[in-house]
C-alpha cells in the first residue's frame, strides 16, 4: 500500500463556471508528466504510447515531460507518485493520476477532452 490518500477538489459554483471560458490559451495548457523508473520494462512502452496518443490532439495545448524516478526522486515525492509508470496530470487541478502502460488510451483520452484539449485534424 503506498499511503497516499486523494484529495477531493472543491466543485466551481455556477457563477464561477458562467465566468470561466471553455477557450484555453497556451499559458493555460494541461501540464503531464510521465514519470518513469529506467528499471520498469513498461517505461518504453508507456512512453511510446503516450507520445503516440498526444500526436493526435493539439500539441500547443499540452505541455508534457518525461520524468525519471531515479534521476529526480523530490520531483517523484512532491507529486505522490507511488507506482510507475505513472502520468500525472498537474494542470490545471485538481491532480490527476494514470497508473500504467496507457495500452488503453481511453482514460488519457478522456482526461484530455475533459480539459478542453482538441483533436488534430
């Protein structure tokens, strides 16, 4: 078990739902970051198949880095990262985490639609 409890982020009012635009510019972009363990046979895969998925949406949206757990073990503790490979989804909040090779691109998917990231055309 590794001890981490989520946090439940306060909902928007309606008046601040009314107020907030569904445009996102650059500086509001979804900020992920990958975090890997160079000894995990899934890091690769995970990677490529991150990558792989975010070629089909609008790159100038998504800020995305890859972090190695070994290299960088305070970036990994800040962001309660307790498994790997993990996605954590930094910006905007709340937090969000996806555990594992993202073989099943549905959550990553989902994450980002939900964050008003478009689809490439």
């Amino acid at each position: 078990m590794c001890g981490y409890t989520a946090r439940m982020a306060r909902l928007p009012g309606p008046r601040e739902r009314a107020s907030s635009g569904t445009r996102r510019s650059a500086s509001n972009s979804v900020d992920l970051v990958l975090y890997v363990s160079a000894s995990s046979r899934y890091a690769q895969s995970a990677q490529r198949n991150c990558r792989t998925l975010l070629d089909r949406f609008d790159r100038r949206q998504v800020k995305f880095e890859v972090c190695d757990i070994g290299e960088h073990p305070e970036r990994a503790e800040e962001d309660s990262v307790c498994y790997t490979p993990m996605l954590v989804k930094r910006h905007p909040l709340p937090r969000t985490y996806v555990v594992g090779d993202l073989s099943n691109a549905e959550p990553l998917v989902d994450l980002l639609k939900s964050c008003g990231v478009t689809l490439r055309r």
